[in-house]
C-alpha cells in the first residue's frame, strides 16, 4: 500500500498538465464592474468574480466578457491622498515636537483616566500624540477594454478559467463553427501582461480601448501602440504614471481612432502586451525619481522582440516552478463542476485542497520583488476608495500576509516586507524621538502606507507601537533559512525595533515594565463603565509577549553574529522585570494586566494569544498550564469570526493540536467565507484570510517552532526551551525568562502530524519547510504517519516528535535526505 501511495504521489507531482487541484473554472464571465460597484466596495460583482493575475508588482484580473473583455491593472506602488517629499522628519507623520507633552499624556495612563472624555488616556493620546498627517490609500491603476462585437446570446460551450500552476487565464466559446480563444497572463521574467486572442473558422474585430479613474493627462497612439499618461492626486505631489498597450494583429489591419483607441479588422490572431509603471521609488523621503516612461517604453519593446511564445513559455517556467515546490494532495473524488458550484455545494475535500493551492498562487503573484510589501488587498483594487484603504494594519493582517511564505515554500515572496522594514525603521526613528522623546531605535504605529508613514494613528484609542509584531517576521525568515547574511542585513532593524523598547517600557504599580500607551487591537474592556471605545490601556499581555519575542530574537542574533554584547546584556536584565502574563478569575489568559477580561465578548481579535501563535512560547507541549488558560480564551470567543480572524482561530487550534477543531474552521473559510473566485470573504475582500487559513493548514501537518535547549532529554517537556516560567509566590503569574545563549545552537523540534483532522484520513503534502533550514515531505494514511522525508538546505540538526516520541539528534549535510517511518523514531 506504501508503495502504490508513493507510486501515485510521483505521477501527481511529475505530471505539469492542468488538474482540478489547480484550475478555477466558470461557465460564464464575470460581472461587469459597474459605476455603483467602483464607487462602493460593498457592492459584490466583478472584484468578486474576475480572476486575478500578477507579478509581485504589476497585477490584473479578467472578466472573460463576451461582448466587451474587462481588463483591470493594478501596480503596488501606485497610492493616493497622501504626502510624498516632505523633510525627513516631516515624512515620517510624527506630531513635531510632541514627546514635550508626552508625560502629560502618560500621567493619564498613570491615573487611570479611562473613557473617552477629556483628560481621558484617549483624548490625552489623540490631542498631543496622534499624527495630523493624512494616510492616503491604494489606488487602482487603469483599465484595459476590449471589445468584440460578439453577442452573448449567440454563444455556445463557454468557459472561463485560471490555471494556477502555470499562472494562465483562458476563455474559450463557440459561436456556431467558429471556435474562440483567448489567453492572458502577468510574466515576472518580463514584467509585462500578455494576452493572445485566436479565432478558428471565423476572424475577428476587436476595439481595444485604455482609460483611468485618475486623471488622464495624455491619451494617444503611435501606430499600433496605445499611450496614457496620468496622474493620481496627492496632497502635495501627484504620482506620475504610464501604460503602454502594444497590438499585434499579423498581417490584418490596425486603425488608430480619434478618441485614442486601436481598431483590430479581420484578424485570426491578436496578441497584446502592456507595460506600465509610476514615478515610484522607495528613496526615503522623497519617493519618487523612476524614469517610468522611459521604463514603460524599454520593457514594452523587449516584450516585443521576445514574442508571445517566449514570454509565455518563461511566464510558465517561472510560476510553475514555484508552484512545484510545495503541494497538497488531499483523498478525494474531482466533482468536475465549476468553481462556484463546489463553493455553493459546500463543504469539500476538493475544496480545501484547490483552496490551499489557490492562496500560493495569489502569494506569489502578490508579492515578487516590488519595493512594498502585499497590502489588504494584495494587489488588487479597483476602487478609488478602497475598504479600510486597502493599506497596512500593522496589528495583524500585513504580519499574516506574510505567515505562509515561509511553511508553504514561497521563501522568494518575502523580499518586499524586508525592503518595507527598512523603510520603516528610517523613518521611524523620527516618530521616536518627536512623539516620544526617545533617540534610540525606531517606532511605527497602526497604520502604514508605502511613503513611510509610522506616526501614531489618529485616534487615541489606536496608540500601539507595531515594530515587535513587524520584527517577528522578518526573524522568522532568518529561522526557517539561517542564512547568516540576510541576518547580518537585518540585524540593524531587530536591534533598532529592540532599543525603542528598551526605552519606552516603564514600571508599573508592581515596579514591573509595561508598554504604555498601548492596546489591545482592537478591544474594549470596563464598557459598561467606560463605553465600547475605551480602548487605550497600559501592559496588554499581547504587546508584552511581542516584546519578550523580539528581545530574545536580538539575543539570538547578536550571539549569532558575536556582536553587541553589551546590547545583549542589556536585554537579558531587562527580561526578568518584564510584567508577567497572568491567568485571570475565569481561568483564561488575561487580555490586560488588570482582570478585565468579559468572559461573554467574542471579539474578532485575540491578539493576547500571539504567545501561542505566531510566536512560540505557549505550547501544550511546555507551557500546560498557559495552554489550558489559552482554551479557556478561546471558548470565551467562539466560532463566529470574520475572514481573516478565522484564519488566525486555525493557526491557534493547530498549535493547540486540535485537528478537527482547526479543520472546522479552515472548512468554514473555504465554503462559506469565500467569493467565487476564492478571494477572502472579511466581509469585504480582504486577502490575510486567503494566507492566514492556508498557514493554519501547514502547521496541521507540521511544526516547527519548539527548540531542543538539553539534547540528552529523552522527552519533549525537558527537552524544550520554555520562555515563561510560573512564578512562585503569584502561582497565577507566569515570568518571562531569559534565554541562554545556547538557544542559538539549540536544533528545532519537528512535530509531525501535529493537528491533522480526523475529515483528512488519507493524503500527502509535498514541500513543507521547517525552522532550522528543513524541506519536509508527509505521507500519512488511516490517520497515521506511514512516511516523512526530510532534506537539508544547508548542514544542520533537528529532533523528530511523532506519537509523543521524541528522537535524538539528528544531523544532514546540505542536499541530504533523511527518511523516516512511524515505526522508525524512537
């Protein structure tokens, strides 16, 4: 049986030709999107249904029209309503000279001036803290529109689709014996979007017209070639951009028309490429300098000269090889029904597993190499004011955007938050010492843009310092890579995010440190006293665990690098009078340092678990009783959740190693949190749920997070590194510890199975990646573990834990395979 379940996994993996694990398919085309739905993203129809392709950078979405093909661009760097160029302090959107009355503002926390009237913590932030500057949001780009003068109601055996392996859109209909073709696709090689249009017994005329919703300052053609030039509205510096749309019609005739559009006659075959860029630099402050008509023109022409089959041919090669990296093969029987049918059928098997492999196309397609990272939306937005500005929420969803990339095997999708972070951390270093008087490291706030916005939030209620939860990320690349030179290129963000802290904590009533003014996103707590908006508090349990995390991250990469000892120090006397976390009166994981906790509120957030997930440092594992206190919590919040918020529950019972209560969630995403073209469903569209679930889906079947801190323990609990210890006099109060330097050699601990749900007896996943530098493959059957065959990316040591078993060390060289049995690890 082994051996025909192996057999079966290498012609699945072997085989490149398009199956249902990959492919989104519709009988009909996509909404046309209406003035009303641009204007109100409330409006479902073509952002919900239009299929979307992408580079990292330049990205669009298709409708498949029939009478008129819909086209929408999108480029990463394109925002509006905001400021570019201004002095370096000024860009930052720090308040100037604010930190004069920061402890005028601290002395509220101090006195606990809760509420939201005057004096209030909140109105104390708003009034002297809070930045005045204006956010902006991300823009659309432009449109493409490509009539046909086709009738849909001639048309016959119509199909839609999107091969997400090899990154291609098709549309194919007949209309009597004539049989029509079309394909689209972004190239990374390239830079450029692609389309062919084909014809069979029939010839076609085709319009191909280009517009924006931003204003246009030059529309024209030179001969086949359509030109916009425009401009998005900022408050002081309109961004500048241009698409170029090349038309190659062979040897049928090209029109140019007075109002600016391309006139295709007779043509069997139309190939089209687009080019397009703005004025975008990510140059701190100034954000602009790229010569992007010269570049649009450059990168159109080589386009040309390579021709479609190239440029298609190293388009497939490129995603292909990315999506080969990691798959999942779930047992079932294909449905062979359209997408949105298996989404309104319910539950699947089939659907969860086109889900998992969905949401590592749009990764991918999202977040290449561009200057700014995936923002709410990913890449794709059509509307001029976009739902919660399609910007950075640095309170959780940038940070889960960015969760996946490393357990799912897109490691290359990683570039553009690290390249944010630097931004962040210049600019930030600002709003650190002009709001809070600090000159040491950097601070961002709630909110951010891709002009370097770090200054607090404008509101009050929304102070929190972000560059801990941000830092987490960027050294978890470093823990899954250990690539010690990408360490040494952050190590100056760590540590400059490390001495803000080292600042800004100050003791509290029981002369431990807390962080203050801080929150807990996005949470109210004493409503009845104080309202639903009191919001700001001092010491949320979630910022002190971040904190806890990034100084011992800062540790590890300092030993690493044997540098800042006296840094290191520093952080290690710190740890140990951090504020405890505590199990409140109802058994749970106290959300603040006071008791406030309702055990009736199931609020979306459960940000006083990042401990358990993404960190590392709640396990049942090694922290039992902090554990039992995170289920508490999580039954205090229920199961009702919005899109993204039920990715994070996923992740959360994962690392609680429920499967199937993971898997409940993971099921409720995929069927009914979903539109049917398998965007996140918040609602509205929001993308963190499409990586977030999909991470929850990795650490099922694998984690990696624990650490071997004494190598000769025969089991897990003496073996792990435990970051809380309970406090002896307070048996209620867990203290943080500090980490021996040995953490740093420490091998990971990879759990096996960890969560897999009772609903996935069978399957096999290929491509998952683990902390310490590991590629690991899973075949399980009835259930169980049958095979798990790890290989090493560069030389280094791990432990096995399987069936509550945990192995010896074991050590591969770079390129070597270890693999193992269930019956095999003792």
């Amino acid at each position: 049986m082994i051996k025909q379940i192996a057999t079966l996994l290498l012609i699945i993996i072997t085989s490149a030709k398009v199956h249902a694990q990959f492919l989104l398919r519709y009988d009909k085309p996509a909404s046309k999107f209406t003035t009303e739905q641009r204007q109100d993203y409330n409006k479902p129809g073509y952002m919900q249904e239009a299929l979307p392709l992408g580079n990292g950078r330049l990205g669009a979405m298709f409708s498949g029209g029939i009478e008129e093909e819909h086209i929408m661009l999108n480029d990463i760097t394109l925002w509006m309503n905001s400021k570019r160029g201004l002095s370096e302090v000024e860009q930052s959107g720090t308040r100037i000279g604010a930190y004069k009355n920061f402890e005028k503002v601290r002395d509220a926390y101090r006195n606990e001036k809760y509420g939201t009237s005057e004096g209030s913590m909140e109105a104390m932030a708003t009034k002297y803290l809070s930045s005045q500057q204006p956010l902006g949001n991300y823009a659309p780009f432009t449109d493409i529109f490509i009539s046909t003068e086709h009738q849909s109601e001639t048309v016959s055996n119509y199909t839609r689709s999107l091969d997400a392996f090899s990154g291609v859109g098709y549309v194919n209909y007949s209309i009597g014996k004539a049989n029509f073709t079309r394909e689209y696709f972004c190239s990374y090689p390239n830079d450029v979007v692609a389309m062919r249009y084909t014809a069979e017994n029939a010839e076609m005329n085709l319009t191909v017209k280009a517009s924006s919703l931003h204003k246009i300052t030059n529309l024209n053609t030179e001969g086949n070639v359509l030109i916009l030039t425009g401009e998005a509205a900022m408050e002081n510096d309109p961004v500048q951009f241009q698409k170029r749309v090349f038309v190659d019609a062979g040897n049928a005739k090209i029109t140019a028309q007075d109002d600016g559009t391309l006139k295709v006659e007779n043509a069997k075959d139309v190939k089209i490429y687009v080019s397009a860029y703005t004025d975008y630099l990510p140059v701190y402050p100034s954000f602009k300098g790229r010569d992007f008509e010269t570049d649009t023109k450059t990168i159109l022409g080589n386009a040309v000269k390579l021709g479609y089959e190239t440029l298609k041919s190293s388009h497939q090669k490129d995603v292909s090889d990315l999506m080969d990296n990691c798959q999942l093969h779930l047992e079932y029987e294909p449905s062979n029904v359209a997408t949105d049918a298996l989404i309104k059928n319910g539950p699947s098997l089939e659907l969860e597993n086109l889900y998992f492999n969905y949401a590592r196309y749009l990764q991918l397609s999202c977040s290449r190499s561009a200057p700014v990272p995936s923002n709410l939306q990913g890449l794709w937005n059509g509307h001029l004011k976009p739902a919660w500005n399609a910007d950075y929420h640095t309170d959780i969803n940038v940070a889960m955007n960015y969760w996946m990339v490393e357990t799912a095997n897109l490691p290359e999708s990683f570039t553009p938050y690290k390249e944010w972070l630097k931004i962040l951390a210049e600019s930030g270093k600002h709003v650190a010492k002009e709001t809070y008087g600090i000159d040491k490291g950097w601070s961002t706030g709630l909110n951010g843009n891709v002009f370097g916005f770090t200054a607090p939030n404008e509101h009050g209620r929304r102070m929190q310092q972000s560059g801990a939860w941000l830092c987490q990320n960027l050294f978890e690349h470093y823990a899954f890579s250990k690539d010690k030179e990408y360490l040494k290129e952050i190590y100056p963000i760590l540590k400059g995010a490390a001495e803000f802290y080292v600042e800004f904590l100050a003791p509290w009533k029981d002369g431990s440190l807390v962080v203050y003014p801080t929150w807990s996103p996005e949470n109210a707590y004493l409503v009845e006293q104080f309202g639903k908006l009191n919001k700001q508090a001092y010491g949320a349990s979630f910022e002190q665990q971040l904190a806890l995390n990034l100084f011992t991250d800062c540790i590890e990469a300092s030993t690493v690098l044997n540098r800042d000892k006296t840094f290191r120090e520093t952080l290690q006397n710190i740890i140990p009078k951090l504020t405890p976390q505590k199990i409140g009166q109802y058994g749970q994981v106290q959300e603040w340092p006071e008791d406030w906790d309702n055990p009736t509120d199931q609020h979306r957030h459960i940000s006083h678990l990042i401990a358990l997930h993404p960190g590392r440092d709640f396990s049942p594992l090694t922290t039992p009783e902090l554990t039992d206190a995170a289920l508490v919590t999580m039954k205090h919040r229920g199961d009702v959740s919005t899109g993204w918020s039920t990715a994070w529950k996923t992740n959360f019972w994962a690392r609680l190693h429920n499967g199937d209560k993971a898997h409940q969630f993971y099921k409720f995403l995929t069927s009914e949190r979903t539109y049917p073209n398998l965007f996140d469903f918040h609602p509205p569209f929001q993308i963190d749920g499409n990586f977030g679930c999909v991470s929850g889906v990795c650490e099922m079947l694998l984690q990696s997070h624990l650490r071997s801190i004494d190598n000769s323990a025969e089991n897990i609990e003496k073996a792990a590194f435990v970051a809380y210890k309970k406090d002896k006099k307070q048996t209620n109060h867990f203290v943080p510890v500090v980490p021996d330097e040995n953490l740093a050699e420490a091998p990971y601990i990879l759990h096996l199975l960890p969560a897999l749900p009772s609903a996935w007896p069978n399957g096999n996943v290929r491509g998952l990646r683990a902390r310490g530098g590991f590629e690991v493959d899973i075949v399980w059957e009835n259930g169980q573990l049958v095979e798990a065959r790890i290989q090493a990316a560069n030389n280094g040591s791990f432990r096995i834990f399987s069936e509550g078993k945990l192995s010896k060390v074991i050590t591969l060289k770079a390129g070597e395979i270890k693999v193992f049995k269930n019956e095999t690890i003792k």
